[in-house]
C-alpha cells in the first residue's frame, strides 16, 4: 500500500463561527486543493456574516433589532437560511424553532425562558418569498441560527467539493460537524470515533457522507444550550446525538432537535427527515 506522505496530503485550516473548520484533502495537486480551500473560507465566512447571532456587523443581527418594527428585505442567502429554518420546523413538530434565540440565549445564562410556546412560528415571523422581506410579528422573537449553522456551513463546502475535480475530502467544523468525500489514502473509508471520555467504544466508517454531533451542554463551557420549544422549558434528557445524513443540513438539525424532543416523540419526527445513521447514548450528570 502506498504511504500515506506520498498521496498529495493537503491540511488546512480556519476560525469561523467560534471553531475551527479544518480541511484535509488528498489525491489532487496542491494547487487544485488551495483554491478550493480558499472558495470554501470565502463562502464559510460570507455565510457567518449572513447568519451570526452575537456578531453586530452580520446581517441577521441587525435584522434582529429591526424586523419587529418595520419589514426588512434580506439577502438571498438569508431568506434562504430562513426558508430552511421554517422547514425544518415544520418537519420537527416545532421542536426545532429558529425563533427562540432569546431564549437560547437565557438558557446560556441561566435565565427563566419566556413564555412563548402559544405561538407557532407563523404567528411570530411573516416571510414575503417574491419580495424576499421579513417582519417580526411580535417583540419577543430573535432569530438564531445556532442549531444549523454549521451544517449549513458544511453543505456550502458540499456544494463547492462536488464541482471540483477533488475526489477525497475530510473536513471537521468545531469536531462536531463532519462531512466526507471519498475514502482515507490508507483505506476505503474514513474512520470517525468519539472522545474516549465519552466511554463510547464505537467507530464509523464514512464515505460520501455528513455527521453531527449534539449534547446537552456544550463541551466548552459546560452550559446548557438546548431547549424544549414545545414545553418552554430546558431539555431534560443528557443525551448525545449522533446523526448521519448526506446533507449536513439536516444532519444538525436533527442532531439538536432529538435532544430538544422528549424520547416518544423521536420516531414520528425521524420519519420526515432522510437520515442514513441515528446513535443516542446517555451521559452521566457529572
């Protein structure tokens, strides 16, 4: 078998969306693999400034602050995110909802939610599509895009990956976004683990392939960042979720959404999503 340093590795590397996207290629001229790299930051970074929470200078951020006040005419790439954020939560049973980023962000700090889950999100974000404008129809709606953005990220990279000639691509966004092409340079698949902290001895073999991981609290931090929609209150169960799909999109989403929704409703929402791989494991309080 040929060695691995002779099979034109190309790795590299960026900061985006308060992670690192790392990019590894192999089996294409260096040059070929660098523009493509750069084709992937470029759009990485324009999708951050399109769909950033917390980042004044995005667009959605500004949309935050004004959309309940008057009707705002947004980028295509945004009323595209907005599209897919409605979708998904029609899909979900409302247990995705890109409308609760306030309360997204109390549960950061540790806040009481809102009492907002006797509205559905039409009743809280009106979307004119041939204009491509949005308002807010009541005060207390902030878009967030916290529970996707990553695999929309990735979808974008997809997207790029396929009109090139580059056969053979592994990239980690934030080691909890994967998204595959091809196979290793010493195998016929990429191998993809968890942390061994986790105590979950289990290995995925992936091809052309995408992969989410979602827990209850964020690694970094230790906080937790998911809630009910539906019941307005935290998620309960400390669960991992990990799920395989083709489009990295929806591999988030519904990553996030099975920690959002109580265990019985799992099935009935898995049935509106095409996933290739579904793996839930209890964590320990501690």
């Amino acid at each position: 078998m040929t060695k691995t340093t002779e099979k034109n590795i190309f790795h590299k590397g960026f900061f985006a969306m308060n992670t690192r996207f790392e990019v590894l290629f192999w089996g294409s001229s260096k040059l070929v693999c660098y523009n493509v790299f750069q084709q992937i930051q470029l759009q990485v970074n324009k999708l951050e400034q399109t769909i950033s929470f917390y980042d004044p200078r995005s667009e959605l951020f500004k949309l935050n602050k004004q959309a309940a006040h008057e009707r705002i005419c947004v980028s295509p790439d945004l009323l595209e995110a907005f599209l897919l954020g409605i979708e998904a939560y029609n899909k979900s049973n409302a247990y995705f909802d890109i409308s609760r980023g306030a309360d997204f962000l109390r549960i950061k700090n540790n806040e009481q939610l809102s009492e907002n889950r006797q509205y559905a999100i039409d009743e809280r974000i009106a979307i004119d599509k041939d204009n491509a404008c949005i308002t807010y129809l009541n005060d207390s709606v902030a878009v967030d895009f916290g529970g996707m953005g990553k695999g929309l990220a990735l979808k974008k990279a997809a997207n790029i990956i396929d009109s090139t000639p580059i056969e053979h691509a592994f990239i980690s966004f934030g080691e909890s976004s994967v998204l595959t092409r091809g196979h290793h340079p010493n195998g016929t698949y990429w191998p993809f683990a968890l942390d061994t902290n986790l105590g979950i001895n289990k290995e995925w073999h992936l091809n052309n392939s995408s992969l989410s991981i979602s827990t209850l609290l964020m690694r970094n931090t230790g906080q937790q960042h998911i809630i009910d929609p539906v019941g307005s209150h935290k998620a309960m169960h400390n669960m991992l979720a990990l799920v395989q799909a083709t489009n990295p999109a929806d591999a988030e989403i519904v990553s996030t959404t099975l920690l959002a929704a109580p265990p019985q409703k799992h099935n009935i929402i898995l049935q509106n999503f095409e996933t290739e791989n579904i793996f839930l494991a209890q964590l320990n309080n501690n």
